[in-house]
C-alpha cells in the first residue's frame, strides 16, 4: 500500500507518522518560539513527548511579552530539541484495528503523569499498537492538584479523544499503581480493595468513571514500554472524622494582619495563643496561622478555620503538587504546607466553621478567642472615644451620620474625621454651619 498524507499524517498500512517537519534549532524571538512549541505540541500525541522532555522549551515562552522580544535556547531547550529530532525519526504510531478493543493506561511518575490509548493483539512479535499519547496541560488550573485528580484529568481526556477517534469506550483501563514507602506494613502494590477505597473517597476519580462499563486493573500488561509505574500514598493522613486529640483554632484580620492560632492546654485548661503580623490578604494570613500549627503540633489534630479556603486546601494538600504563581510567598506557604502534610505520621481532622456566631459550646468559644486575638487596635482600650471613632473611620470609611450613631460625637467631630481623611476628601460635600438648611433640596425649590 502507497503512503498517503491526510492532515499532515503520512499514512501507512499499518502505521501512522507525522510529515516531514522543520525543526527551528535557533529561534530568536518569542513569535519563533511560539510557533516551535506549536508545532511539537501538534505531533506529539504520535511521538509520545511527554510535558517533561518539552519543558524546558515552554518554559522559555514566559517572559517578556512583546512578539519581537528576544529569546536564546537554554542547554536544556537545545537537549529538548535533539530529544524531538530523535522522536521524529524514531517514532511512530498505529493504524488502529477494527475488530481489536481498545485500551487505555495512565505512565509516568509525579509529577508528569502520561496515558497511552493502545490495541493489544496476543500471539504478535509486538503485541502493542500505539494509537495515541494524551497528555495533561502544562499550565494547571487549580493552585494545588492532588494526585488523585491528574489521574482523573487523564481518564476523562481519553474517554472524550477516543469516542471522538472511534465512538466507544475502553474495554480496559490500567493503573499499574506503586505506593510509596508510607506505612511499613502496606503492601507495595495498589489491590483492588485498596482501589474501591481510593473511588470512594474522590469525587474527580467518580465523575472521570461516570458510566464507564469496561474494567479497571492495576496491573499493566508485559511490554517494556509499559513498565512506567507512578506512586500513590497507601492510606491519606487527613481523617474523615473528628479526632480525640488537641483542637487548633486559627484566624486572621485583614486590618490588623495578625495570623493568629490559640489552642487550650489539655493540662492547665487555659487558653494559649502564637501571633503573627503577615502582610498579604487575610487567606495568606490564616494560611500562614495553618502552617505554624502544623510546624508546632505533629500528634494528631483537630484544626478549626472560619476560612473556606484555608479548609479545602489543607483538605487536598497531601501528597498534592502547587501550580507556579506569581506570588512568591503564597508559593512558599503552598510549598510548605504540602511538604508537612505529605510528611506527617499523625492524622489530622479540618473542620470549616462560620465565624461571629452567638452558639454556645467549645467550638464557638474557640472561634471567639482567636477571633478576639486577630482584632485590629480599635477593639483595644483607648484613651478617648475619638479615637477609637478615628481609627475605625480609616478602616470602614463611615460617613459623618453614621459616626455619630456608633460613637455619639458631635457633628463637628464626625466632620473633622470625614474631612481630613485622604480617601474621602474627593467626595465630601462642602460643610454647612448649624442650622442652615442649603437652598434648592426642596420640592419646587430653585438651587
């Protein structure tokens, strides 16, 4: 059978490869990069490049942001390239065959998780015929990912890329799965009963699998490409029910900055506190508050947070990998924060609560003292009522009315706070005597 080219493939009779491609060793500019990239981001479900071996391209693409701005390959970009260059003449997939099911099995070890859409056919000298590669995206989309979810991410782009090659499902997906050294006594391989757990308790791996009718095994088949294994964690740290241990509460005020934690000591039974002042917005605070109780308390835990946020990344934060943002500190407590989760030997328990409540119990009280703790200044004891008035304006910006009605001053106080406020200066009317009704605010009434 003649070779014949459809949408820059050649095709074969029994493989499929990409055209000839022009590789541009020496881009200059960001326009010549981004084109590079896009062409090996468009052959790459034949050649298998996995977002490892083209990092070090993708990455040069960030930077400056003017097309004409100049770019140099790095040593590592230029070893991409040779890695690309040896792809193209080495590499190819398969023509699919008819009657032969189709398979899929998830490579790779974290953080650059891989699949392969595949045939098998017993009794051949290779029984393998690679179909397709799918790869994750190389920007993440959430702060931090668990593990558990780029699993998911992989499974759901398979099933949507091969009913769009083939309309059906797989008959088989593998997750030839190796735990890692958590937990002496686990076994080293991922069981089936180990496996219905994991199901149970992720949603993302449930929507992934939602009516998928074929099997699932965790064993790959006896190929040497397929001898990749990626590790899973035997059992997460993080518990599903509150603990009989110690309760940390934390929390923060974007006023004051403070990132407070306070816990009562289970032998004097009073209330003990760590304070922090942390610039940023009050979720990095309350992070950070997170982070040193993790630092501080290494048995087992119950943490209590009125921030929404702070709960559900310490929820996802085990074994998790953080996208690379801008905000270096954030980073750093993502980073960090991961690391004593992955690394804990004690469980822990999150819990998210709603903040200024009037309930009774250990919970709320808790709450109002690390809420008591992260008050700014104006909560404290001042000399006079003017200033408590002062400092509150600089923070709620209340108008002349309503500092009158929370601290009863006089209208001339309240319009002395008003007026020398810089933010409010731009939109205070002029200020009128006692007295005085201004003309034209009546009906009928000519300004």
């Amino acid at each position: 059978m003649p070779l014949w080219k459809y949408l820059g493939l050649q095709i074969a009779a029994r493989t499929i490869v990409p055209q000839k491609l022009e590789i541009e060793c020496n881009p200059k500019t960001l326009a010549d990069l981004h084109s590079l990239c896009g062409s090996l981001n468009w052959v790459r479900p034949w050649l298998g490049l996995t977002n490892e071996d083209l990092d070090p391209l993708f990455n040069l693409l960030k930077g400056e942001r003017e097309l004409v701005s100049p770019r140099e390959l790095t040593p590592e970009a230029k070893t991409a390239i040779k890695k690309v260059q040896k792809a193209l003449s080495e590499r190819q997939a398969h023509r699919c065959e008819p009657n032969i099911p189709f398979q899929f099995i998830v490579l790779g070890k974290l953080p650059h998780l891989h699949g392969l859409i595949f045939q098998w056919i017993e009794g051949q000298r290779d029984s393998l015929l690679i179909i397709e590669w799918v790869f994750l995206s190389h920007q993440r989309s959430k702060t931090i990912t668990e593990p558990q979810e780029l699993i998911a991410q992989l499974i759901r782009k398979a099933r949507v890329r091969l009913c769009e090659l083939a309309g059906c499902d797989f008959t088989r997906i593998h997750l030839p799965v190796k735990l890692s050294k958590e937990g002496r006594n686990s076994p080293k391989r991922l069981t089936k009963e180990m496996f219905e757990h994991l199901l149970q308790s992720n949603a993302s791996l449930q929507l992934s699998l939602d009516s998928y009718r074929g099997q699932i095994s965790v064993h790959a088949p006896s190929h040497k490409l397929l001898n990749e294994e990626f590790h899973l964690i035997p059992r997460e740290k993080r518990s599903r029910r509150p603990l009989k241990a110690l309760t940390v509460f934390t929390d923060t005020s974007g006023a004051s900055h403070k990132s407070v934690m306070t816990w009562r000591n289970p032998q004097t039974q009073r209330w003990e506190a760590d304070v922090e002042f942390v610039e940023g917005s009050p979720q990095v605070a309350e992070l950070a508050a997170v982070v040193r109780a993790f630092e501080k308390f290494s048995e087992p835990i119950n943490l209590v947070t009125d921030s929404a946020y702070v709960a559900g990344v310490v929820s996802r934060a085990e074994q998790a990998l953080p996208k690379e943002i801008d905000n270096e500190h954030l980073f750093r407590l993502l980073s960090k924060l991961i690391y004593l989760i992955s690394h804990r030997e004690h469980p822990f328990y999150v819990m998210h609560v709603r903040s200024h409540t009037d309930l009774p119990g250990e919970v709320a009280e808790g709450n109002r003292q690390a809420d008591s703790l992260a008050a700014p200044v104006k909560n404290a004891r001042l000399p006079d009522i003017f200033q408590q008035a002062k400092l509150s304006h600089q923070q709620y910006h209340q108008n002349v009315p309503g500092l009158i009605h929370q601290f009863q001053l006089t209208r001339s106080q309240a319009g002395a706070i008003v007026a020398t406020c810089p933010s409010c200066q731009v939109q205070v009317m002029p200020s009128m005597g006692m007295g005085v009704n201004p003309r034209g605010l009546g009906s009928c009434e000519v300004w």
